[in-house]
C-alpha cells in the first residue's frame, strides 16, 4: 500500500500538483468548495461519474499548496485502486512522512470511499477523535437515498453534488473563451446547444460523436452498473439494470407503472422497486411526481422516470429525438421533483410552484399554451414559463404572463 500512496501523492516530492491532474479550467463548484476547507466539518463531493470530482480535489490540493500549507501534510487516497480501511490508510501515511495526524494540521482526500463498506461509521469515529484532520471524501453515488450515511454524519458534514456540465462550461471548455457577454456568442450559443445536451461531460466536450459516444457508455453507464454495483451492494441483478435503464432512456419521461413492469420482466415488486433505487443511487435515473398544489405533496402514484441527464441517453442511443432531450435536460437543469396532470391536462414540470412546459419548437401557439393556462388559473400563479427552440415573447392572458425562451437561453438564465 505504501507504493501505492507514495505514487497518488507525488506533490510530497515535486512541491505541486501536476496539470494533468489539477486542469487549469475551474468549474462552478470549485469556489464553494474552496470555502469549505476552512470549516472542521467533513465536505463530500457526490455525484455521477466523470464529472470532475477527482479533478476538483486536485484542484483543492493545489490551492492549499499555493496557501502554504506544506505538501506533506496534504494526503490523497483513492479507493478505486485498491480496497483498504480509511485508518490504515493514515497510519501508512503517518509512516511515510513522519507526521503525527492526530496533533497536526492534516488535510486528507479520499476518492471513491462509497466503495468502502461502512465507511461513513468509520468517518464518523474518525471525525470525532481527530479535530486537527480535514476530510474531503467523494464517490459516485446518490447521498439523497443513503440515509444511513445521513444519518451517521449529522451535523458532521456538508455536501456537494457535482452535476454534468452547464451550457456556459460547455462553451468555456470547448472553445477555451470566458462567457462574459452572451450577445457576442448567441450564435455560437444556440449552434452548439445539440450538442451540449449530448457531451456534457468535461472531458468529451470537443470530441467526435461516437467516441463521445462510446465514452458515455463504457466509462458511465457499463461502469455504474457492472462495476458500482455489484462491488457496492448484495443481490444486484445487473442483466435487470441494464433492461431497466434501456427501457426508461428509451423513453425519457414515461410513466412508472410497477405491477405492470413486473408482470412484463417476470419479477417481484419488490426486486423491482430495490433495482430502480439502485438507478436514482447511482444518479442514473431521476422520478418525479405529480403536484397536488404544494411542493412538499405529491401522489406517490403515476411517477414519471428521467434520465438523469440527457447526455446518458445518448451513450445508449444515437437517434434520439431532440424535443425528448431538451424535456430530459430542463428536469436535469431545474432538478425537479413534479409534473402536473389531472383529467386529460398536463404540464411537464413544476418548479417551486410554477409551471414550465417545454415545447421545442420553432413558434408557440396559443393551443400550446392551453395546458399552462389552466394550471395558473387552477392553483392561482401569476407566471410560467414554457422553453422553445428558437421562439422568444412575453405572453400576457388577463393578470398571468407565460415568458417564452429559447432552450439555450433557459440554460444561461432560467426565466423565473
């Protein structure tokens, strides 16, 4: 192990850490992290894989170094190399460089610890008795369904979700530009949205279409479900994960009728229900329900699947429809948990109580509106807002306005 944690830690020896590593591009969520390594509390960087997790750590070890804080203080441990308990991993650490943890000033990184078994038990002790150590831990799972991780960390830690790329990261990274005036790259903006909703992973923003592709699937999906899983959790029929997910980005907001799916795959409920949470832990898969007028009450019947995000759907699917990708991406983007649909009328999202209909489309009928209308004059909503290809227009109907937007538009400054 010591090989091991000698070769991760290679600014021990050459005072930095290498730009391979800590890319000079910073994403959104670098400053708030930045903050939080100066709060004793645990900071866990969760999220799907290939966001840039990994890359922001070395990001943070970097800007400590550039502090001043001497590089052999500075730990880093991934638990994709090789499977070891946390405090052995110290105790390796405090061998090595001579530094006693438990009386000095240590920062520790730990990638992948979800791989670790029990590991938020052992964090949580670790914690507890070593107030000079700071943890910063990541892994590619979903702490929103991990309640017993929550659970043991109360009041221990802070979380941050990584998520797939902003269109403004999208364009900074391709084009190697800060996005400071979008009236200057509105072409540029609205030619490249497709393929935004397609790539919006860091390291395949410039690549062709089917390496992005490939990546997509082999690198995310088949690692999530024939590798996360299994090593993660008891009882994983993978063979099922893989039909679920086929079946859900085949058609990404379709209603999750489970009686139905088990009859149709041959399975109990509840092997169903276990393997679609597996999904949303793996942040595959995202379930909304339908609003019954607050946002803290849903029916928990008629649930619609999303992908997570619309670029998963393309590492499964080449041709896929377009319109289905924006729906994907405006419940990615606003992280919604509602629809709305009652006798015949429906709008695909409610986001803290106002409704967003995505219409991809080039010009906005009033016909398209219908439905909008009627669930602001049902629930009394002064605004709403419905997403379009290209069709831009503030929509006034007695005392309620429906803002129309360009899909890029929404993406740089959803119309709230």
């Amino acid at each position: 192990m010591e090989d091991l944690i000698r070769f991760l830690n290679h600014w021990w020896r050459e005072g930095r850490v290498r730009e391979s590593l800590a890319k000079e591009y910073k994403r959104r969520y670098f400053e708030e992290l930045k903050g939080l390594l100066s709060k004793r509390q645990i900071v866990v960087i969760c999220g799907l894989r290939r966001t840039g997790k990994s890359t922001l750590m070395f990001q943070l070890i970097q800007h400590l170094i550039e502090e001043g804080v001497p590089p052999a203080n500075i730990l880093y441990f991934s638990f994709d190399k090789k499977v070891a308990g946390t405090k052995q991993v110290l105790e390796s650490y405090s061998r090595m460089v001579e530094k006693d943890y438990e009386k000095e000033r240590v920062f520790v990184f730990l990638d992948e610890i979800f791989k670790l078994e029990n590991w938020h038990e052992e964090l949580k002790v670790l914690y507890d008795s070593l107030p000079n150590v700071k943890f910063v831990v990541s892994g590619s799972a979903s702490l929103k369904v991990e309640k017993e991780a929550r659970k043991n960390l109360v009041g221990r830690a802070f979380y941050v979700e990584v998520k797939p790329l902003l269109l403004q990261e999208f364009f900074e990274l391709k084009f190697n530009k800060r996005l400071e005036n979008v009236k200057v790259w509105e072409d540029k903006l609205r030619l490249n949205f497709p393929s935004f909703l397609r790539k919006a992973f860091p390291e395949v923003v410039d690549w062709d279409d089917l390496r992005a592709m490939e990546y997509i699937r082999e690198l995310v999906l088949d690692k999530v479900i024939f590798s996360d899983f299994p090593t993660t959790f008891k009882d994983v029929d993978v063979g099922l994960l893989r039909t679920l997910v086929d079946i859900f980005f085949s058609n990404p907001g379709m209603y999750l009728n489970i009686d139905s799916l088990a009859r149709d795959l041959r399975k109990s409920k509840n092997d169903l229900i276990f393997h679609i949470r597996l999904l949303e832990f793996g942040y595959l898969i995202r379930t909304v329900g339908n609003y019954r007028g607050s946002k803290l009450s849903a029916s928990r019947k008629l649930r619609r699947v999303y992908p997570y995000h619309p670029s998963l759907v393309y590492g499964m699917f080449k041709e896929v429809e377009e319109s289905k990708l924006v729906e994907c991406w405006v419940r990615s983007h606003l992280d919604t948990q509602h629809y709305w649909r009652e006798v015949g009328k429906e709008v695909d999202f409610v986001h803290e109580g106002i409704p967003v209909e995505v219409k991809y489309k080039e010009k906005i009928s009033r016909e398209d509106l219908k439905n909008t209308l009627e669930f602001m004059k049902k629930f009394k909503v002064r605004k709403a807002c419905v997403v379009s290809k290209d069709d831009e227009d503030e929509i006034r109907v007695d005392n309620m306005t429906i803002r129309v937007v360009p899909a890029w538009r929404f993406a740089l400054q959803p119309a709230f």
